[in-house]
C-alpha cells in the first residue's frame, strides 16, 4: 500500500467514526423536535432550533471534511466503502442510546463489515497521478462519464418529480435513490475538488481554471440535495434501515461512476479485482444482517411495531403533495 493511499485510510477512518456518532446525536435532536412541532418527514424545520440537531450536525462536518481530504490522497474504491465503519458504530450506539436492539446476529454484521473492509483496503488499487485540474475535465467529459451523467440527471429528477409525492413516506428506496445516485456525481466532483486543493497548497494554484470552479459548483448541488432527502428518510424510517440500504446503494453507484471516470482497475489483475468485489460484498452482507437482525429484535415488542405502523399512517395523511427543497442534514443510522 502507498503512503498516500494509508494517509487516505486513516482519514476514511477518523470520518466514519466522526460520522457515526452524528448519526445517533441528530437523531436525537429530531425525535427532540418532532415531539414540539411538525416533524421533518412531514415538512417541518422545528429541528433547526434544537441544539442537540446542531452538535451532530458540527460533528458530522468533521467527519466530512476527513472524508473529503481523504479522496485527495486515495481511489474512491478504497474510500467510499469504509463508510461501512460508520454503520458499525451507529448500531452500536443506537443499541445503547436509542433503544435501537442491537441482535446478537448484528455484532456478526459488524464483524462481516470489518473483514469486508479490511479485504478492500488490502487490495485497493494506488491513486493515479493527476497535475492539473485540466486533466480531470479531460477525464470527466469522456462519452462514457457524461452518458452516466445524464442517466442520473434523468433518473433523480423522474424520483424527485414522480416518486416522492407519491411513494415517498412508504418506500424508503424512493429518498435513498435519489441520495445514492446524486451522491455518486457529487463524490466525483468532492474527489476532483479535493485534488484542485492538494495541488493549489504544493504551490499551483488550481483555482484560475473554471473546471475547478464547475466541479465545486456540482459537488455543492449535490450535497444539498443529499441532506435534505437524507434528513427526511432518516426522520421517516427506521436508522436500522437507512443506513446499510444507503450504504450499499451509494457505495455501488459510487464505485461504478469512478470506474467509469478514473478506471481504478484498468491497473489491477483479475485476482485482485475479484478480491475487492469478494470484500464489498462481505461488507453488504454484514450491513444486511445488521438490517435483519435489528427487526427480528423488533419483533419481540409487538407495541413497538404497532406504534411505527400508526406513525407510519401519520405521517402518509399530513404529507404535502409537493417537496419542498430546503432542509439541512447529512447521513443515516
């Protein structure tokens, strides 16, 4: 492994854990400010008053500027499926803070999720050499890139114009959806940013190049839009839930957009492509489990379900038939 791609392992690291904890905290301030007024499933912003929302919100900003300096230093591949970490910790906390039952099959989850991470980072292939700013846009306007741009462009906006008013408060794929596919552009865009930054601090500055400022402009879009439908499906359904759906529809979409724009293993032989793929879906596995395993223990409180259910039914009655796009939230439990 090179220097660069442990720097950018420590990084990814230090962001899940950073992440994870925010999870559970703005959790908190939502149920907080749901029980004083309009939750923000249903269109509401009480949350913005409550403290609790913020702290998790300044400590899931520490986590994402580590994530974001780590995609300077190492591939997206290796990167984005470390996220799994920050699943692991927010079960665990959610176990013990928000009486989110953590199954014993789920500590097997997390273990799944370690291997799977650990499989990839063993076999992650080296970042590639980039001098200039030039070279990315060179890289991100390939047919291949902008025909994946465009599907995802068309497929956000039918889910945003079609799917949310419809299907948004019972299909939790809807919000995710629109997430994941947003999210994969916007972690091109992070990753193209965070490198214009690397070069411009070794002395060439990459900010009097309108790429540079295209690709800001794009990651920017994209991060709005992922907290407020992350805010939303995190505020509707189960963090049990969210968290390893969005987690392996996001990391997907992820490393298929990267490669596409940056080929991560046009460098790597067969055996260790397979090997990372062997990785990723251990780590799915194990996310799955944690799923699985957290509704069989919900299963034990027959009253607890029944009070989901009627939230649920709350919730599809007071639902605007219009989505508003002003929220402001990152991430998942």
């Amino acid at each position: 492994m090179t220097s660069d791609n442990v720097k950018g392992l420590i990084l990814a690291i230090s962001s899940s854990v950073f992440i994870g904890s925010s999870f559970i905290i703005k959790k908190k301030g939502l149920q907080k400010a749901g029980s004083n007024g309009v939750r923000a499933g249903s269109g509401g912003y009480t949350y913005l008053l409550e403290p609790w929302w913020w702290v998790g919100m300044l400590i899931m900003i520490c986590g994402e500027a580590a994530n974001f300096v780590a995609y300077a230093f190492a591939p997206a591949i290796l990167v984005t499926p470390l996220g799994a970490l920050s699943i692991i910790f927010s079960a665990v906390l959610a176990h013990f803070f928000l009486d989110e039952r953590l199954h014993n099959f789920g500590v097997l989850g997390c273990i799944l999720c370690v291997v799977g991470s650990t499989t990839i980072v063993l076999h992650a292939p080296s970042e590639i050499i980039i001098n200039s700013v030039n070279e990315l846009w060179h890289i991100a306007t390939q047919p291949g890139f902008i025909v994946y741009f465009c599907v995802v462009i068309t497929l956000v906006t039918l889910l945003i114009l079609k799917g949310v008013p419809h299907f948004g408060q019972t299909n939790i794929m809807i919000y995710i959806g629109i997430c994941s596919l947003i999210g994969s552009i916007t972690v091109m865009s992070v990753k193209a940013v965070a490198i214009a930054l690397k070069l411009s601090l070794s002395g060439t500055n990459q900010f009097v190049y309108i790429p540079t400022w295209i690709f800001t402009l794009v990651a920017s879009v994209g991060v709005v839009i992922q907290l407020i439908y992350l805010n939303k499906a995190l505020d509707i359904f189960n963090a049990a839930v969210v968290s390893p759906v969005y987690y392996v529809m996001f990391t997907t979409l992820t490393i298929f957009a990267s490669m596409i724009m940056f080929k991560d293993w046009n460098s790597q032989n067969p055996s260790q492509i397979v090997t990372q793929v062997c990785g990723f879906v251990t780590i799915v596995g194990g996310s799955f489990l944690l799923h699985r395993t957290r509704e069989m223990g919900n299963a034990n409180e027959p009253g607890e379900l029944e009070e989901q259910k009627e939230s649920d039914i709350q919730f599809a009655d007071n639902i605007n038939s219009s989505t508003t796009l002003s929220s402001v939230n990152t991430e998942q439990q």
